[in-house]
C-alpha cells in the first residue's frame, strides 16, 4: 500500500484528490493538509511514501514545505500538482527536491499512476511543464530539437537505439506504463533499458536523464 499525504489549500480540491486516491486498491491517503507549514508537520509524523503538493499555499508555500520534506530524509518523495501558470514555482520546486509535476487538469489515470510512479523511483513530467523545463534549462526554442533515435540521426554515448527511443519519450513526459504501451514493450524492459541508458550517460534519476536526452536532441518530435 502506498501512503499519501495530500497538500493544498482548496477544500474542494482536497476532497477531489482524496476521494479519487482512496478510491483505488493500492494508494491510501493517510492526512490532508492545508498549507505548507502542516504538510510538513503531517509528513513528519506520518512519513508517507508520497506528498502531492500544491505550490500556492498560504503559511509556508509548496517550494519551502518540498525543502523542508526532502530536507528530513525520512523517505518522502514530492510530487507536486499545480496549474500550468505557475512557471516560476514549478522550476523552484524542481531546484527544492520535487521528484516529479503534474498538472491540475490531467486526467484521473494520469495523477494516479504519477502518484505510483514516484513510489517506485520514478520522475513524472507533464508533458506540456517538461517541454518548458528542459526548454529553459538547455537554452533552446521550445522546437528546435532535433529528431528523436530512429530518424537517422544515430544515438550518441553509445546508446542503443531502443535506449535513445525510449528516453525520448521520458523527454516527452510519458511514464515507464506508457512508454511500454507505446513501443509494444513490457514495463519492466522499459526499467531495464532506462536503467542501461542511466550508467551509459551518467546520470542518476529521470529528471537528469531527460535533460541530457533534450541537450542531446533526443526529443522535440
């Protein structure tokens, strides 16, 4: 069971996002807060295995309680869930600790399985937040990547060519289930070949990677 402490100011909101994550077998909401200040609190006595944080809080904001959180090193890791308009807080949060962004309008599925996602190590990315991530952080036109493994291009750092198709798609935000779905692969062999691309490039987690796949024109297709 994968325990969930959910951050945001919006009653409503709170109750959408509890309602739908106790509604599956695997996930549990174990506290709800209300600002920042009391994530931090509920995370600390809770230690949950994710905090779905909302970045515009009143008392601490979501940027400070994700440092905070990732500052105890009890094992919590921050997805953040916010509005797409909320540029700046998005890329501090990155620089705070946030292992993964999704936006409020994704569907239902997709907050899920990004919820799973970061349970099991993984980085999701919206892929619209992604694209204005690695865009900022390489210094590029939000298009003017080249074409992805497979158009010709070859794939640099000795790279197989499946390892560079599979992270273009990290660099398109999907996660491991999607990616697998769109190449006709099992998850667990999307694990292995990102495990294999990690060591060849020299990176240690998803966000890292998809950044060097962006500087490396892995993605932009």
């Amino acid at each position: 069971m994968i325990r969930v402490v959910v951050a945001d100011d919006h009653a409503v909101v709170r109750r959408g996002l509890t309602g739908l994550i106790e509604s599956t077998d695997d996930l549990e909401v174990v506290a709800v807060a209300r600002d920042g200040s009391e994530a931090v609190d509920l995370v600390r006595r809770h230690r949950p295995d994710v905090a779905v944080m909302d970045l515009q809080m009143p008392v601490l904001d979501g940027v400070e309680a994700t440092r905070a959180i990732v500052a105890e090193q009890a094992g919590t890791e921050v997805l953040v869930l916010t509005s797409f308009s909320d540029h700046a807080r998005i890329d501090a949060a990155v620089e705070a600790g946030a292992v993964g962004y999704l936006l409020k309008d994704a569907e239902p599925d997709i907050l899920l399985d990004g919820i799973r996602a970061v349970a099991r190590g993984e980085s999701p990315l919206d892929p619209r937040a992604a694209r204005r991530l690695l865009t900022r952080a390489t210094g590029a036109p939000p298009h003017a990547a080249g074409g992805a493994a497979g158009s010709g291009g070859g794939a640099p750092a000795d790279l197989s060519p499946r390892e560079a198709e599979v992270l273009a798609l990290v660099v398109e935000g999907l996660l491991n289930k999607q990616i697998a779905q769109r190449l006709g692969i099992t998850e667990r062999t999307v694990k292995a070949h990102l495990t294999s691309a990690y060591q060849r490039i020299g990176v240690a987690d998803r966000t890292q990677a998809a950044l060097w796949a962006a500087r490396h024109d892995l993605g932009g297709r």
